[in-house]
C-alpha cells in the first residue's frame, strides 16, 4: 500500500491509499474554497448518561446532487470535485459538513473507488484489502489524537438509510467520547467476568458456532451469524475468530482472508429479496474497542451489518417503541434470517 497525504484548497487533510506503488498524486485542489466554518457542539444529557452532537452547519450539505455534479467522482474535464486527481483507488478526506470536529472530535470520508456506480459488493478481493488498510491506518493515526476516545469506521448504503451522495463512501467518525453502545457492551462484559470469569465476546461467539442455526459463513480465520437477539429484519455479525480489541491488532491471515469473506456477505444482502430488487440498503458498522476504556482488551472487533428493509417494498421504521423506550421488535426471526442469507449464497 502506498500512501499519499495532501491539503486541499480549504486546508483540509486528503490521503490517497494505493494498491501500486508507483502511483503518483500530485494535482492541486484550484477551487476557490474559504476555511470551513463548523458549529460542531457536544451536549450531556443528564437523563440518559450520553452525548447529542449539535451541528447547524450540516443544513448546508451537499443533497442527492446529479451524477455528473458528485463531488467524490475525481475531477475531470475541468469539473472540480473534492478529490483533484483524475483517477483513485481509495481516497480519504476531512469532512467539510463534519458532525464532530476540533475539540469536539474528527469526521473523515472515505472514498471506495473512483467508480461512481460501484458499490462495495463490485470492489474485488484487492480493492476491498487497501479499504481494510485504509480503515486500520486511520484508526492508528486517528488514535493519536488527545481529544480521540474512539473510532468509528461505517458504511451507509441507500437512500432508505439518509444517504444524500451516492457515489460508494463510507465515513469515520472520531468521537470524544466512548459512545453509548460500546459502554454497554463493555459494562456487559465485565459482568460476565465477574460472574462466570469468562469473555463475554468468546462465550458468544462460541455459542452461536456451536448450535442455534443462526452461522451464515465460516471461514478459517472469520465467523458470520445472524446473532440470537437480532434488533433488525437481517443483520449480520462478523468475527475475526481470534479476538482483537480494534483493527489494528487483526494478524495477517485475518486481513487476507477479509476480502472474500465480506464481499460474499454484501453479495448475499442484494439477493435476500429476489430477482429484480433495488438494491438493498444497509448499514456496515465496525466496533471498535474505545482506547483508554478500563476493560479494553475483553473487547472484541466485530462488524455489524444490517438492513432497513423488513420485506420486499417494505421498510422497518423505528416507532414507538424502539424510537421512544428503546425497546426493538423484530419481524424476522432471526433463525429464518441465517437460513435466507445461507440460500442465497453465491456457491
């Protein structure tokens, strides 16, 4: 991998990542951009124990612009786009509508492929290796940052999940904060350690391995299940089956073997609803240990991923009750949820 670190015309940070190492980015950005102005404010509730980020300037983003306007395509033609070279592999940026920023934490973008009607299902093996670098090299230098608690790296796919660009991204969020599902799960896990001396993450992978019907993909080095107490129609977790508190500690057999077995569970998300189906949408979320958290190394890395889509046409809102009191209620049981993603697998 080759890695490239540019400015933009504004002064935000640019990193191109390369699989050759005979790439060359040395175009300048010749917008006209002034600095960016955020408004970026973290707030304490002090009923719920968590933090809402207040950020007004994110009004202003940039909303379903046509194909030919997509500010993640490179710039070509003399259209001018947030990536200044002609061609990428995989491109990085800050955020110019961040949620976070400053003391109040880092947004970054991540660019997948100059190709505007990729999705990540269409990267191949190499492609998706240099995200996976991509996404372990900012964890390690977005952890060096003092204000940095934790790193977030997530994919929104479809309009059904808010997507407002849709060229294929996913973004990086850098809180300032541990975040409310990890305290939990982290608070989970050292009860389970108290309680049975065990890990609380080995325990239930080693269950979901063993029986319950729910185990999507085995490989050597990773597990997928539909987990027992799914929160969503398909949803699918992915373990590296030697546990790791964050990307950066994943060995070289896991990194090599990531490729084929993620692009095969993408592939599967698209056929779950039949021939002829819009592509479905989704949301790929990696959990990451937070990096001064006292129970940090009982945590395990793991990728979530999962669907709005309850049915063909038909969405699964967050009401009354998951909306209001938390409390998710599912319509697909998740054992008929594995048993789909097992039919539709591409061997």
């Amino acid at each position: 991998m080759k890695k490239t670190v540019t400015r933009l015309a504004d002064g935000r940070e640019l990193i191109y990542y390369d699989s050759r190492d005979d790439a060359v980015h040395d175009a300048v950005d010749l917008r006209p951009l002034g600095p960016v102005a955020t408004s970026s404010e973290i707030r304490h509730d002090p009923l719920l124990g968590d933090s809402v980020a207040i950020a007004s300037h994110r009004q202003a983003r940039t909303y379903h612009p046509p194909a030919d306007e997509c500010p993640l395509c490179p710039s070509r033609d003399g259209r001018l786009s947030e990536i200044p070279d002609s061609a990428y592999d995989v491109a990085v940026f800050e955020n110019r509508f961040p949620s976070l920023a400053g003391d109040s934490g880092r947004c970054e973008v991540v660019c997948f492929t100059s190709d505007h009607n990729a999705s990540f299902a269409d990267l191949g093996a190499e492609r998706a290796a240099l995200v996976l670098d991509a996404w372990t090299d900012r964890t390690a230098e977005l952890a060096g940052l003092p204000q940095v608690e934790q790193v977030f790296a997530f994919e929104n796919r479809g309009v059904e999940i808010g997507v407002t660009l849709g060229h294929p991204h996913g973004q990086i969020y850098a809180y300032p904060f541990v975040t409310p599902r990890s305290t939990l799960m982290l608070r989970s896990a050292e009860e389970h350690r108290a309680r049975t001396g065990r890990n609380l993450f080995d325990d239930l992978v080693e269950r979901e391995r063993t029986g319950g019907g729910r185990v999507v993909l085995t490989g050597e080095h990773w597990l997928a299940f539909v987990p027992y107490a799914a929160h969503w129609p398909y949803e699918v977790h992915l373990y590296p089956t030697r546990r790791v508190p964050d990307l950066r500690e994943l060995d070289d057999a896991a990194r090599a073997e990531f490729p084929r077995v993620y692009l095969e569970l993408l592939k599967r998300f698209d056929r779950i609803f039949g021939e002829g189906e819009p592509p479905t949408p989704y949301i790929a979320a990696w959990h990451q240990a937070p990096f001064r958290a006292a129970g940090r190394h009982d945590f395990a890395l793991h990728l979530e991923l999962f669907t709005v889509r309850r049915t063909s046409g038909k969405l699964k809102f967050l009401a009354g009750s998951e909306s209001g009191m938390s409390v998710f209620i599912n319509d697909v049981p998740p054992e008929a949820a594995a048993e789909r993603l097992r039919e539709v697998a591409s061997e």
